[in-house]
C-alpha cells in the first residue's frame, strides 16, 4: 500500500504558506487597481484648442459643469486649459464667417 503524506506536518505548513502568500499577492494587487483607478478619475484633464480652420474663431467656450471662456483664437493659435473631471465636455465657437460650431464628447 502506498504511504500518505496528508498528515505530515511539514508539507501542510508549506501548502499553507504558499496560499498565504498567493492571498497577500492577488489582495495586494487588487487594492493598487482600485487606488490606481480612483486617482485617475480624480485628476484633471487637459485640453488643448488648435485653431486650423483657417479663420479666426470668436468666442470660443468650452462648457463643463462649469463655462471656461477662451476668448477669440488666431488662425495656427493654441490654448491650453485644465478642467476637473466631468460628464461632457462641450467645445463652442464662432468663426467669421457667422457659422457657429459645437463639438460634444
């Protein structure tokens, strides 16, 4: 008859620290993908307007929760803004030539 090793002390303490250890690796590894995931959805966005219509675009707003006027932007001119985290993020402009335009996410 073949001998069981089921009641050797030695081999159930190895077995249970290697769960241990698996436990503690795939705990840790789930608590850094919700502390990565929570900082991302807190930090702002950047969002960059370039201007190659090829006019000149008066009063440019971009609308969130909140409105940020840029002003008018130059033909080949950038701005550059920062927002807090949002649903929608809305781009509206007006260009010389009486268009007015709205970009939505």
């Amino acid at each position: 008859m073949a001998k069981s090793n089921a009641g050797d002390p030695s081999l159930r303490s190895g077995l249970a620290l290697i769960s241990r250890r698996l436990l503690w690796t795939i705990a840790l590894g789930i608590a850094g993908v919700i502390i990565v995931t929570w900082r991302m959805e807190a930090l702002p966005a950047h969002v960059v307007v370039i201007n190659q219509s090829g006019e000149m675009l008066t009063n440019v707003v971009i609308a969130t929760d909140r409105r940020i006027e840029l002003g008018a932007i130059s033909n080949g001119e950038t701005r550059s803004v920062s927002l807090e985290p949002a649903e929608s993020v809305n781009l509206i402009y007006r260009t010389a030539s009486s268009r007015i335009g709205t970009l939505a996410r």
